[in-house]
C-alpha cells in the first residue's frame, strides 16, 4: 500500500520500540521502517565526500549519528534491480560483510525477516548478528523510487547467543529509480549507528577501497543475474 496508517504513541521510535509482534506491531513497524529510511533519503543537506569511478559517495552529520549513501547507475531495469536486492538471502553473493542470510519470517508479500551474520568488525572476536525488517515497496506516483527499507527488531525466538555479538541497524536501505529504458540509478542508504561510527568513518574517508568494491560487488551482480528472476516475481 502506498498510505500506512497513523503511528500510535506506543509504536514510535523509543527504547524498546523494535520488538516485533505479528498481532499488534506488524503493520506499524513496516510503515515505520519505510518512512524512516524516506525521511532520510529526503534530507537536503547531503554532502559530495568523494566520487570514483561512476560511484559516488555522500555524508550527512546529524546529532550523533553519521549517515552516509552512496549511488550508481547500472544497466538494469529497475523492477529488476529491486527484486533482486529484496530478497536478503541473495545479499552474500556480492557484500562480504554478510557471511550467511537465513529467512525467519515471511510476514506477508512485501516484509520478511532475517537473521544476518557478519564477519567481527574492528578486531573483535565475536561475529556480529542482526535481526532484520525488510520492507519493500513499489512507487505510488510517478517519479518516487522502489524502497527496499531494512532496520532491526528483536523476536522472542531469536535472542542474543553468547557466539555473537548482536548488532543493530536503525536505519538503512535501498533506493531504485528508473533513469531510463534498462537503466537504474541505485542508492544505498545508512544511518550508522555509535557501535560502528568508527568503522564507518574510516571508510567514508576518501570512498576507500572497501566501500567501493563492496558496491561495485552489487553492480555485477545485479548485471549478471538481470535475467534470472524467478517467474513468481514478475509481477511488478
């Protein structure tokens, strides 16, 4: 739906809002999640840090968050480019920050939950895990871009192991608009949260090489498989 209903007090972002309830907090948290990576993408004050290659590479400073996004364009239809990437599963193929994917819940057609592990980021022993909505939405009007939202909750049958290190994304994403006939400007979207700002920060410094390929990791990918969509998916 391109309208979500109007967010209660007790499903607003605060302390403990990321619990997600099938019964009661599905439908807030989904057009939560959508709206906040919208609100971002809306922000006016981005700024250009760096540019190589056809990618680029742009920051936001706001309070005590980083936020940072990068862009391409890629020769792939954009209904194509965003069901490819909607499907986290597919994401260790190309981001090896993501060592494995496993669906949790199919909530309906369009939101699903993972659980995602990483590699240890910054000499810590542990791999990280995260619990994640991924919300995904098609353009209501002319000139909006698909979304692929992505932010953390917590379920009761997923809580933190002592194997790993659970981490958090408050708000992060996709981007997709149609540039032209089979091509899409891509943009990635996130907000970094303090527990990774360090990491974050040394990558934004002059679009380093692991940002870059990381991105770049993505454009193949959605190259070589931008006819291979599953015939159940064609249907945007």
């Amino acid at each position: 739906t391109c309208r979500g209903p109007p967010i209660p007090p007790s499903c607003r972002r605060r302390k403990g809002d990321r619990i997600f309830c099938l019964r009661t907090g599905s439908v807030y948290l989904s057009y939560n999640n959508v709206s906040s990576l919208k609100m971002l993408v809306a922000k006016d004050d981005w700024v250009l840090s760096s540019e190589s290659n056809q990618v680029r590479l742009y920051t936001l400073e706001e309070d005590k968050f980083l936020s940072f996004h990068m862009e391409m364009l890629v020769h792939v239809d954009t209904a194509q480019a965003f069901l490819l990437l909607s499907d986290l599963r597919r994401r260790p193929e190309w981001d090896k920050h993501c060592r494995s994917v496993e669906l949790v819940q199919q909530v309906d057609e369009d939101d699903a939950i993972y659980h995602v592990i990483s590699p240890a980021l910054g000499g810590d022993p542990k791999p990280q895990d995260f619990i994640i909505l991924a919300s995904r939405r098609k353009p209501c009007d002319i000139g909006e871009p698909y979304v692929i939202a992505l932010r953390s909750v917590t379920l009761p049958t997923h809580r933190e192991t002592p194997e790993y290190r659970r981490g958090e994304t408050v708000c992060s994403g996709f981007c997709f608009w149609r540039e032209g006939d089979q091509l899409t400007k891509v943009s990635y979207y996130n907000q970094a949260t303090p527990g990774v700002l360090k990491y974050v920060t040394t990558n934004v410094t002059g679009l380093s090489s692991e940002f870059y390929t990381t991105f770049k990791a993505c454009e193949q990918f959605l190259l070589d498989n931008r006819n291979d969509l599953a015939p159940s998916l064609q249907t945007l």
